[in-house]
C-alpha cells in the first residue's frame, strides 16, 4: 500500500473515531438529561410547592379523625398503583379525584383534602406512578399518568355506581387532567380543575432546558426522545396537550401563576384557546409555579367552578 493509500486509510479511521465518540458523548449527555428530566430518584430540575398559608397543624389534626383507607390498582403497564380514600360523607355521591405534582406524593394534597371535605365532598387522592405508595420509577410528565387517572375514576364507579366525580390536578397532575379530559372518560366525571399544567411537552422540555444555566441547548430533545419512546413507550414530539384539549368534553378551569418560571403562562393561554369544551381562565399576579395556592380566593374559585359543573 503507497504512503498516500496509508494517509487516507488513516484519515478515515481517524474521523470514524471522532464520529463514534461524538455520538458517544451525544448519547451519554442525552441519558444524562432524559434521567433528569423524567428519573424521579434522579431528577432536580424543579419543585413544586404545595403550601398554603394556614394552619398546618389543623390539617394534620383534620387527617388523623379522618375516615381514611388505602385503595390498589393495577396500571396498563402493569404498576401497583396507590390512593388514600377519604369519605367523611359516606352517605354522598360527590367525590373529588387529586393529582399531585412531580416528585410529591398523595399527601402534599392534604389541603385540598380538607378543602374538599369541609365542602361536602368524598376524596379518592392517587399517589401518581413512582410516588408514594405507588410502584414506578419514570415520571410520564402526564401522558402515562392520565391513563392512570382514567383507571382510578374507572375504579371509583365500580365502589360507587352512582358517584359524580371533579378531578383536580397540579403541576404534572394538571398535565395528566387535561390529557385525561381529552380521552375517553366516564360519564360520571363532571368536571377538572388544573393549575401550571403545560400545553406542549417538546415546548416545555426546550424552555427548561434553556432556562437552566447548567444545562445544554436543545439540541439533545432529539436524544432524549429516544430513550423516551425505549423506556416510556411514547414520543415528545407526539405528546401534545394542546391537542388533546381539541376533543374535551368536560368543563375545565385553567388556573396559572403570571411569574410561573416553570411553565411559562402562555402555555395556559394556549390550552384554554385549545379547549372545545366550557371553560373558565384564571391568571393570578405574582405568584411562580403552583403559588396561586397560597391566594385566599383559591379554594373558592375552584370548588365555585366545580359545583357550577355539578
């Protein structure tokens, strides 16, 4: 082999290691960030508070007279889900279905258990997959979750045929509302209630992942993706609220905090115009990411829309 033959034979190796390594590296980055993004034992990219001014210990007095009970289910997917059952109201119809948000648990609902209670209503509050009680270990940003809410209100028809249910959610449990809404549900659902859900997750992925000092652009969405469709089963780009809002059939309140630097209040816009179903928007000033909460008209506003759907 000439020297020249040589040179270009080892030129070649020598960009086809370059090339191996940089998907390599595009492919570690990648499972880097999909762990972040959707690993709840490993995510940190954000938080969600559930706090709300007021006395805590009257919550917590409130959940030990409770008639409290643990319900199981099985996921599509096969996952031992998890909910804590309250009817204080056993004699009623009325139940309220909640959904936390990501990395919490059933319990940092507890003051929309009380809330809920004081209102008349029995409460079936779902532990989502990978949380509290429930088995798991990926967060489906509210794509898998909401097949898991239509299992539960499934569930909740067959112990109380003659139920009326209102689901509410937050954060990835307003997610899983809104696409819930969008899908096949029970006549027996009347209504939703969602607050700092997102209208697109490929949108919502990109904004986090710019937004975040210490994270790459956006060019691993596409890396990501593929350890998405590997291990959840679904697509970022086929996951749209959005589009799911275009076929709702229940009456829905959007609430959303102006400052929210989570999920920006656009996105609520967006999915209250996606809407086809009776809807209600509520955009509170200054208040960030799941913050409307602490607002002393809160509660009001959402059992208000709820007992209109009722």
């Amino acid at each position: 082999m000439s020297d020249r033959e040589n040179k270009k034979h080892s030129f070649l190796r020598t960009i086809g290691t370059v090339a191996a390594a940089g998907t390599a590296a595009y492919g570690g980055l990648s499972w880097h960030l999909f762990n972040k993004l959707f690993d709840l034992e490993r995510n940190s990219l954000h938080s969600v508070s559930l706090r709300q001014d007021g006395d805590e210990e009257a919550v917590n007095r409130w959940l030990v007279q409770a008639k409290r009970t643990d319900a199981y289910l099985q996921s599509f997917d096969g996952l031992t889900l998890h909910a804590i059952v309250i009817t204080n109201h056993s004699e009623g119809h009325r139940w309220v279905l909640l959904a936390h948000g990501f990395g919490q648990s059933a319990m940092d609902m507890a003051g929309y258990m009380l809330e809920a209670d004081k209102r008349g209503y029995n409460i079936l509050a779902i532990d989502q997959r990978g949380c509290g009680g429930s088995r798991g270990r990926y967060c489906g940003m509210g794509w898998l979750e909401h097949y898991d809410v239509i299992s539960w209100c499934s569930w909740l028809c067959e112990h109380d045929s003659d139920c009326e249910i209102a689901l509410i959610g937050v954060d990835i449990g307003a997610n899983a509302v809104m696409n819930a809404a969008g899908d096949y549900l029970s006549p027996h659902v009347k209504c939703g209630v969602e607050d700092g859900g997102c209208s697109d997750l490929k949108e919502e992925l990109l904004y986090l992942l710019k937004s975040e000092p210490d994270l790459p652009s956006g060019a691993f969405i596409v890396g990501i993706d593929f350890f998405v469709k590997h291990l959840l089963h679904f697509s970022i780009y086929e996951y749209s609220t959005r589009r799911q809002l275009l076929t709702a059939r229940i009456p829905l309140l959007f609430i959303h905090g102006n400052q929210d630097a989570v999920v920006p209040a656009s996105m609520a816009i967006a999915c209250s115009d996606a809407c086809s179903s009776r809807k209600e928007l509520a955009l509170y000033d200054q208040c960030g990411h799941n913050e409307a909460v602490r607002q002393p008209d809160y509660f009001d506003k959402v059992f208000g829309f709820i007992e209109t759907a009722f």
